[in-house]
C-alpha cells in the first residue's frame, strides 16, 4: 500500500460527527487528494446504505458501490482518526479508512487494512498523535 498512502493524507484528532458527515469527509478528503471525482462522495453515502462498512475492532472503511469504478481517477486512502469516535449504527468506529481502488485494486487494498489490523493496533492507534504510527502499519 506504500504507493497509495501518503502522510498528508492521515488527519488526527477529528471531532466525532454522524456517520454520513464522517463519509462525506473521507469523500472530500479522497476529491482533494485527486483520487476520485465528486461524484464519489455520492456513492461512498450509497454503498453505506446497502451494507455497513464498519468491519470491528473500531474500524470503517467507507469506500464506493461499484458501479462508481468510473469516478476514480487513481488508487488512493485516507485515514480519519476520530479518538471519541463515530457511530456505526450502534458500532463506534475510531478509524476511518477512506478508500478508491482502480480496477482490482481496491480488494487488494481492503485486503492487506484486514491483515494488519487488530484490536491491540486500533487501540493504539485511536489516541495517537504521530502519523508514522499509520505509515509504518499500513504503508
């Protein structure tokens, strides 16, 4: 994941917020990176509604239905560190994992967040405030 994670794209220390506002967040932070078009946004809230994104261990990784394959321009992430955390239909999220994978990309990189998580790990990371905590983890 090295080529899609970029230090300027880990934001700490967010205030909790609704779930929606936190996806649109992780939307616009992925528009301003130059991932994905707008458009994006719009899918991310959509592929919420059909089926939640929260995965355990205090982690969300909102990301796209697929039929909004054409709005990403190219493989990108972004991590949200929200401390007090987000709610996930009664599930509090802490960890926010934007993603837009080109092609079969983004199964590649749901794939090796999975694997590098674990509760000890989310635990940590909630309350840090260094950004390399993220980069060595999942860069």
């Amino acid at each position: 994941m090295s080529n899609v994670l970029v230090r300027e794209n880990i934001f700490l220390g967010l205030e909790s917020m609704s779930k929606e506002e936190a996806i649109k967040l992780a939307g616009q932070k992925l528009v301003d990176g130059g991932y994905v078009e707008p458009a994006y946004i719009d899918a991310m809230l959509e592929r919420e509604k059909v089926m939640s994104t929260y995965m355990g261990m205090g982690v969300a990784i909102p990301h796209g239905v697929n039929e909004a394959k054409k709005e990403i321009k190219e493989s990108g992430i972004v991590i949200l560190q929200f401390p007090n955390g987000v709610s996930f239909d009664g599930e509090k999220a802490f960890i926010l994992f934007g993603i837009a994978g080109k092609g079969d990309e983004h199964l590649e990189i749901l794939s090796n967040i999975a694997v590098a998580l674990d509760e000890d790990l989310t635990e940590k990371l909630k309350n840090t405030n260094d950004k390399e905590e993220f980069m060595s983890r999942f860069a």
